[in-house]
C-alpha cells in the first residue's frame, strides 16, 4: 500500500507503510544525505526533529524552506533524484505542483520543504519539539 496523503495536524503520511527491503543504509545515514542534498540546494532553516521512541511512521524528520515557489519544487525534484540514484530510494511526495509545501517521504526519513509563509502558518516544528520535563528546563 502506498501513502498518498499527510494528516494536516502532524504533517505525517497517513495510512499503513509499505513492506520495505533491508537496505544497505541506516536511518541515519539516510538524514545525513537528505541534510546534505537541501543544504546543498540552499534550503533555509533545516531543523531535524527526531521522531525515534515518538511515532512509528519515521525515524526523523525534517523542515526546511525555499526562498520561492520555484526553489522548493527544484529543493524537493533533486533530493528525490538524489536518493534514488544514490541509493536506489524511490520516494512518494506530495504538493510539488503548487510549491507551497512538498512532503516527502524517504521511508524513515519524512521531509516537508515550505515556503516561509506557509511553514509560518503551520509551525510543524512547534508541534513536534521536545519540552523539557518540569525542573530539566534551560537556565
């Protein structure tokens, strides 16, 4: 079965993950070259978020922004590129046409590229951040 949309509170694919093949990488390895590729396509304001022991969907995510439209839909082609010929990951995305937001899923790295104003109105990363417990809080 194939995820074909996200849940608009969380940002994540929503529905039953498909049966995936051992790879010849793990899930960190996967974030390091999904950071390497937006960094190098002059993304904006990467933030990774780990989702390890928080959901079973992903291990990580991350947000990033293109400056327009265009950037983000150039940011997403070339990172699904990327994964594909590097490590052979075909990957489902979502929302490439309009350029506002595309979502992209890399198994266990899910990667939402916004433009500023649209990651601004739904603030993934205020979601998903981790609060301290009472007494562990910054100084």
């Amino acid at each position: 079965m194939v995820l074909t949309h996200s849940d608009p509170a969380t940002g994540l694919p929503v529905g039953p993950r498909p049966a995936h093949a051992a790879s010849d990488y793990t899930s960190a390895e996967l974030l390091a070259l999904v950071i390497a590729s937006v960094e190098d396509d002059k993304a904006e304001e990467v933030v990774e978020i780990d989702l390890r022991g928080r959901s079973s969907i992903a291990d990580f995510m991350v947000i990033c922004s293109g400056r327009s439209s265009r950037q983000v839909a150039a940011i997403a082609d070339k990172l699904m590129d990327r994964l594909k010929t590097g490590l052979g990951l075909v990957c489902r995305s979502e929302g490439k046409e309009q350029g506002d937001w595309v979502l992209i899923d890399a198994g266990e790295v899910i990667v939402h590229v916004f433009r500023p104003e649209v990651r601004e109105f739904y603030q993934l990363e205020k979601m998903w951040q981790v609060v301290p417990a009472p007494g562990q809080g910054a100084i």
